[in-house]
C-alpha cells in the first residue's frame, strides 16, 4: 500500500492529549506524540522495531528515556543551571538526575503544535513546532531571546529524515543548540553482540558529566572508528572531530554512526549535516538500547563559548533561520 498519515489513540496516565500521529506504508511505520515533546517513539522498518521505548512510556512522564527526544534550545546540562548573556545572570531549573544543574532544555515534555501532515506514493511526514512565547511562555524568563523551532519526521522506504528549522522572531540576538538523542534498540543488531561504530577522534573531558573544556584524542576506551561490540562498553560520552564521509551534497550529510548486527544481516547508519559536529554515545543502565545523539554543541556551550572554547553555540540574529537535517538509513541483506 502506498504511505497514508492518520491519528490513533493511546491512553496516556498524565491527562496528555491523547492523540498519537501513526506514518505508514506496508513495510515502515513511525508513531509520534505531539503532546509529549513531539516524540518519535516508534519507528519500525522492514519487521524490525528500531527505537527503543521504555515499558512504561504512556504511564511515567519522561520522554527523555525513550524513542527520538528533541532537545532544544540546549542539549544536555547546563553548569548548575546558570550561565551569563550579555551581562545579565540566568538561573534555569536543576532538573537532572543528581537536581545540580539543568538538563536538555525546554522542549521534551512540553506539547507541540502540528503545523504540516501528509503522505504521498514515496513518503509520509509531520511538521511539529515549538514557539516559546506561545508554547512555553513560562521559559522566556529563562532565556535571553524568544525561540522558534519546527521538526520534520520524514518516513521513507527503510529511512527516517528529520529535518529542523530554528529562527530568532525575536529583537533580541538568540543563542541556542540543538541535540536530538534517540534510542535504537540494541535487539535487532544482536543485542549486547552488535557492533557500533562513531567516526570521532576526539572527546571532551568530563567530571561529573559536564565538560572541563579540554579535548583529548579517544582512548582504547572511546575509539569507535573501527567498530567495537557493544558488551563490554559503558559510554556516555561526548565524541568529536568527526570524520564525514558525504553522500548527500545538497544537505551535506556526512556519516555519524553505524550500528550493525554482528552477521551483517542488519545495519543502521546515522547521516547529518556538519553542523552536528558532537555525538553523545550513552549506553543507558538497562543495556537495551543504545544512543548516538547527533548535537549541534557540546553539553554546557553557553557557559564554555565566553570562555572561548569552540563548543559550537550558534547564535542567531532577529529574523536568521537555520536549517539542520539527519537521516537514519537502515540496510538489509
């Protein structure tokens, strides 16, 4: 059958709106719930489920566990949830796991605006946006400009292309990163047996999770170049200086990653632009999935960019668009 888009319903513990955006044809599907962060929580190509969903996804509020999470308009933590713009001082909520600093934005568990729908003989898209002023108005305190950011889930035969726009409508210059940090399942790919592979010769020196500054070459320990079987790692580490090998001129669309089942039978690779110049690789506690997180800055950019440091914080001017894409190839044999 050719690629239809439709609305099903799955019952929600948190009184969200309970309507999941369902994007198929007969052999790909993709599932996605506007009202809880615009979350990509199922994606399945081929026979196989290849994002991971936490058990309990309709019954705990945290979309950060599972599936595709789009972190915006930072990634990861923020120093104690406090950085300095312009000469005024801001003071963001200390939401991660340990309440010491802040953590993935203002996006995740928020609900989003669906702007765009459709299907056609080759593909079936979503079109979500997030508008601070309007969707979270509560967080315009918290940041030195408004913010904008629309998302594409693009489902083709065996791919899935997100494609993002952010622009600044405010009159105030916008500092933002964008990450996303979904979770591929590990069992397709043999499990604790699959292979993953990260072109990145370099990682940022961490202490309690937040960078010092100082990058330093991979070590036995984070050398992904050639491929390492996912049992004996324990990553969550933010990987850089990456090599792309390009396939897609008009998007720029370098290789990130590859995850593949140890027989060769299946292989994912993760493509996007350069400017997702980091990769967060985070095996999570229960080892079932694994995530390679494309981000367009390291964690804590908007503390380590007046020090200096190349972290990648880009910064907008009122009325500046940027446009950002990634796509996830899965092969078959």
């Amino acid at each position: 059958m050719p690629f239809q888009f439709s609305w099903e319903q799955r019952a929600n513990s948190f009184g969200l709106d309970d309507r999941v955006a369902v994007l198929a044809d007969a052999n790909n599907r993709l599932e996605v719930w506007p009202a809880l962060g615009f979350n990509a929580y199922h994606w399945q190509a081929a026979g196989l489920a290849l994002l991971y969903r936490n058990p309990q996804f309709f019954a705990e509020q945290k979309p950060t566990r599972s599936g595709f999470p789009i972190l915006f308009p930072f990634p990861n933590r923020i120093r104690d949830g406090r950085y300095m713009w312009e000469g005024k001082t801001y003071q963001l909520p200390l939401n991660d796991s340990t309440s010491k600093n802040a953590i993935h934005g203002f996006t995740p568990k928020r609900a989003w605006r669906v702007v765009d729908q459709g299907a056609d003989a080759g593909a079936a898209w979503i079109t979500g946006e997030f508008h601070g002023s309007k969707d979270a108005p509560e967080t315009l305190a918290l940041w030195p400009a408004d913010y904008r950011l629309r998302v594409t889930y693009r489902l083709l035969d065996r791919v899935l292309r997100v494609e993002a726009e952010a622009d600044n409508p405010d009159s105030k210059p916008l500092p933002f990163g964008l990450g996303y940090h979904p979770y591929f399942s590990l069992a397709p790919f043999g499990g604790q047996a699959a292979i993953v592979a990260v072109g990145a010769g370099k990682f940022w020196e961490l202490i309690d999770t937040l960078p010092t500054g100082k990058l330093l070459d991979v070590d036995d320990l984070r050398d992904l170049r050639h491929g390492q079987f996912v049992a004996p790692l324990k990553l969550d580490d933010v990987l850089t200086d990456l090599y792309h090998f390009t396939y897609d001129q008009a998007d720029g669309l370098g290789m990130l990653g590859v995850l593949q089942h140890p027989s060769g039978a299946h292989m994912l690779t993760v493509w996007a632009g350069d400017d997702f110049r980091e990769v967060v690789a985070f095996i999570p506690p229960h080892r079932e999935a694994i995530c390679l997180e494309p981000y367009t800055c390291t964690t804590d950019a908007v503390n380590l960019s007046p020090r200096g440091v190349s972290a990648g914080l880009r910064v907008l001017q009122p009325g500046e668009h940027w446009h950002g894409v990634v796509e996830m190839h899965l092969a078959t044999s």
